[in-house]
C-alpha cells in the first residue's frame, strides 16, 4: 500500500473509568468521511500505556467492527523489552490490519546498535507492515538517519513517524529518503514544512480537529497549488500549539467533547484534564463551522 496523506493516531474515549465504545464507534464513522489515509489506535494519543491486555484485544475487536474495512489499520506496537513487542505484533497479526506503529525503545536507552537489532528483530517476525516512530523527548534516545537508512533496506519496513525534533536530521532526511520509504511528520507544526520538503504526509494527533483542512492541504501541495495550502495551514496553525500546551491527548479530548464527538473529556492517570485557562484559549480559537458541522 502507498503510505501518504493524514493519518490519524486516533484517541481512545473513557467514561466512568471504561472505554467508552459509543463515542469510539462515532469517532470512527465521523473520520471515515473526512478523507485521512488511515487510522492508527494504541499510540501515545490513545494512552495506550494505560491499556490492560485484555482491553487491547477488545478494543482491536471494535476497531475492526466499526472501520468495516473503510480505512487502512496501523495498530501501535511498541516497548522497551523486544521478545513482548515482537510477541505483541505476533498478536496484531490476527486481526485484518495492515501494519504497526513502533516507538524507538525507551528508558533503557540503547545505542545504535541496539535499535538497529530491536526493529529487525521485529521485522523478521512478523509479516506486518511497520512504520517505527522516533521520539526522542518521550524515548530518551535518537534514531539517527543512518540508522533508518540501515531499517529501511527490511522490505517490510515502510516508513518513518518522524518527531525527532531536530529540523537539521528531518531536512536531511527528507532530501535523502531511502526509496520506497515514507517520512511522514509527528511534529504536527512542521506538517506544511514537510510536505513541501517531499515528505509523504503526517501522522498528527491534531487532526482530530479541522480535518478536511489537513487533507486538504496534503492534496494541494501534491497538486503543487502551494500557496493555496499556506492560506488553509495559516488557519490552522493558531490552534496546534494550544492542543500540546497540557499533555497530549487532554486538550485533545477537551475539543472532542465540546465538539459533543466524545462524551467526556476523560482520560486515565497520571494524566488529568487541562486547565481552567487553557479551556478558554482554546474556546476562542475553535471554530464555529467545526462546531456546527459536527454537531449537525
């Protein structure tokens, strides 16, 4: 499959300490429609450190029920222990999606080499599509580009969540990406940047907000109507800041809820719901077309 465009890293809904499946079930049938790539559940904007075994493979279950096979499926996939991660992704495999995302191994800090082995042990066990996530504010540690280089010679090594927050290593990268590979943003204010820089698209937790708007831009760059998407990316540019001012994916959920998309804005601990203050910055940047056309 071609990895491009806007995919979403898609929050997981709770009410009264449970998965909220109502709202999740709405969530999936409102972005079917907006023209994203694909989904993919179970990354850090679906708090999936807080996930029981149990409720992974329920929550695998509903996803594939509610998609009915509108949209393309990565499943996170990811630790710092690489015999569960591959016994994981082994796991995935049952169920009819297309790949995993895989954060680079955290806390314990390995070098190079070390990351290097973690994804090809991954990648020779399992026939699942992977794109691996390099996130070294989270993790601890850099992927460094000669290493994705090396990873992407494994065939099913597909792409690159890239938040490596070094603007210096993503140019390079995007000026030398390894072919049949894709670069595709985690760093949501650099989603325009990237794109004109040949990048294949982004998978960005603000796209739960103004969707169209990202897809939109995404098809005019590919279409080279350039300045037409700068127009559209000064839009949304006001609110992406204001979605990481409190951990994500709290502000995320609070919009969602507003919007009247979740039930509640819940999340599960160590993480809270956003402040007082944020709640009014952000409600004087979300737009009343958002509001009124998913509350219609």
């Amino acid at each position: 499959m071609s990895l491009n465009g806007v995919w979403l890293p898609i929050i997981t809904p709770f009410k009264e300490g449970e998965i909220d499946y109502k709202s999740y079930e709405k969530m999936i049938n409102h972005y079917a429609d907006t023209g994203i790539s694909g989904l993919i559940p179970f990354g850090t904007t679906g708090e999936i450190p807080t996930l029981t075994e149990y409720e992974f493979e329920e929550m695998m279950d509903k996803t594939i029920e509610f998609n009915r096979g509108r949209l393309p499926i990565f499943a996170g996939v990811g630790g710092n222990c690489t015999a569960n991660v591959v016994k994981r992704a082994k796991l995935a495999e049952k169920y009819k999606i297309e790949g995993i995302l895989s954060v680079c191994p955290y806390y314990n800090k390995p070098n190079q080499n070390g990351i290097y082995s973690h994804f090809k042990n991954i990648a020779e066990e399992t026939a699942l599509d992977i794109i691996i996530y390099n996130i070294p504010y989270r993790t601890g540690v850099n992927i460094t580009n000669d290493t994705i280089h090396k990873l992407a010679e494994f065939k099913n090594i597909v792409g690159l969540k890239d938040s490596c927050g070094d603007i210096k290593q993503t140019m390079n990268l995007l000026l030398n990406t390894p072919k049949n590979f894709s670069v595709l943003t985690g760093e949501d204010l650099l989603f325009y940047l990237t794109l004109t820089l040949g990048g294949a698209g982004g998978i960005m937790a603000s796209a739960h907000i103004n969707t169209e708007k990202f897809v939109k831009i995404y098809k005019d760059i590919k279409e080279n109507h350039v300045n037409e998407a700068l127009e559209t990316w000064k839009e949304l540019y006001p609110l992406i800041p204001l979605l990481f001012e409190e951990p994500n994916p709290a502000p995320i959920k609070y919009c969602l809820n507003t919007l009247g998309l979740i039930d509640s804005p819940e999340l599960r601990l160590p993480l809270t719901e956003i402040s007082e203050e944020l709640k009014v910055k952000i409600d004087k940047v979300l737009t009343i077309k958002e509001k009124a056309k998913i509350a219609g």
